[in-house]
C-alpha cells in the first residue's frame, strides 16, 4: 500500500503528460544579431509596453483535469496584460544584453534611476495579438481556480508593433511588427502570466533580428 501511495504522484504526472492541448499559432524563432563592437555603439531603453487587442478578442483557452477537457475562455475587456512594467523590462534587458546591446537603467535603484539619461534610443511596444491555449491538468474546475493551479502547459502567441526613437534626431526612426510564442508541451509550475513574459520575450529576441535596428545601434561616425 505505502508502494502505490509514493507512486501515484508519478502516476499522474505520466498521466497529465499524455493528453496534448490544442495548440496556438507558433513562431518563428529567427536568429537575432549579435550588438556591434566599440564603446561608442548606442543605447537603448524600454520605455512603455502598452496593450493594444481589440475589445471582445479570445485571449486565452482554458483545458482543464487529466484529459484536458475543455473549459471557460477570457476574452479581452480592455486595460493591460498581466505583467508588471518591470517584468517587460526585466524580459527586454535580458535579451539585449545576451547579445552584448548597451541597455541604460538600474534594475536595482531604489529611488530616481539617473542612469536611464544615456539612452540614445527609446523603444516602446503595443501588445496587438495574444493567444493562449493551456491545460491544467491537476484541476477539476473548467475556470481552473480549484485543484493545484500552479501546474499547467500549452502555448502563447503574441504580436508586438515596435517604435524606436531616436533622441538626437528627436523622431521615430524605426516602426516594425514581430511576433513570438512559447510552449511547454509538458506540465511546468508556473502561471498564465509567466507564459505571457516568455512570448513577450520571444518578441524581443525576434525584434534583434531586425538589421535596421541593428544599423541603428551603430556608432555615430566621427567627422
């Protein structure tokens, strides 16, 4: 008896495992470029993430129990997507400086972060487009709000319109659109926000691969 109670857990996992959620719309991973060299390249600051989905728009698909049965849907009502201005830039940071770009602020500052003042490039994202499908395969509520609701799995696709503005010619001189997705194909602990920063993310990494933001994170010539 004690050897099936320690087993079970196993069990079920194994179980929540098998049963696929219907997937979202995934994208593509493109292969970002590496900063330019020299201590003179820009830098770059995320100033503002807004949301931009249209009123009534399904965001989210919820499955829920071992068989991920189908469950309640959120559709847009307006105000913002479910993430903290520091997780954007938390997310944003990450994926520049991977790559060696020069991202002004100090996660760490307390109080006035001064340091945001050397920004030569301001960037801001409109979230357009979310779309999720996730399985909560430990509860047995079609809103997924009883059982364990920290395990889950699926997918998010997200679509960003980006705006980079340049303080020394005190204009946009770059607009562009990219998408992202993540997926956990199978039972991670986490939540829906945390699938919404991971596509948010992927966003970024594809944004990266854009050569005209690299050009502008060029060193100015010397004349």
């Amino acid at each position: 008896m004690k050897y099936i109670v320690s087993i079970l857990p196993l069990l079920l996992t194994a179980l929540a495992g098998c049963v696929s959620v219907q997937p979202t719309t995934m994208a593509e991973q493109k292969t970002p470029l590496l900063a330019p060299t020299g201590p003179d390249a820009k830098t770059f600051l995320l100033t503002k993430v807004i949301t931009q989905i249209p009123l009534g728009d399904r965001v989210v698909n919820i499955q829920y129990g071992w068989s991920c049965f189908k469950g309640n849907a959120l559709d847009w009502r307006g105000g913002r997507i479910n993430l903290t201005d520091d997780e954007f830039s938390d997310g944003f940071r990450k994926e520049f400086t991977k790559l060696n770009y020069k991202v002004a602020g100090d996660p760490s500052a307390l109080f006035v972060d001064t340091t945001i003042n050397s920004a030569d490039l301001l960037v801001a994202g409109a979230i357009e487009k979310v779309q999720t499908n996730v399985c909560f395969p430990f509860s047995g509520s079609p809103d997924a709000n009883i059982g364990i609701t920290s395990k889950l799995k699926g997918s998010t696709y997200m679509r960003v319109r980006w705006q980079i503005y340049s303080k020394s010619s005190a204009k946009v001189v770059l607009e562009t659109t990219t998408d992202g997705s993540f997926e956990a194909a199978e039972v991670i602990t986490g939540s829906i926000p945390q699938f919404f920063k991971n596509a948010f993310q992927s966003n970024v990494s594809n944004l990266l691969a854009e050569p005209r933001l690299f050009e502008l994170s060029k060193p100015t010539p010397q004349k």
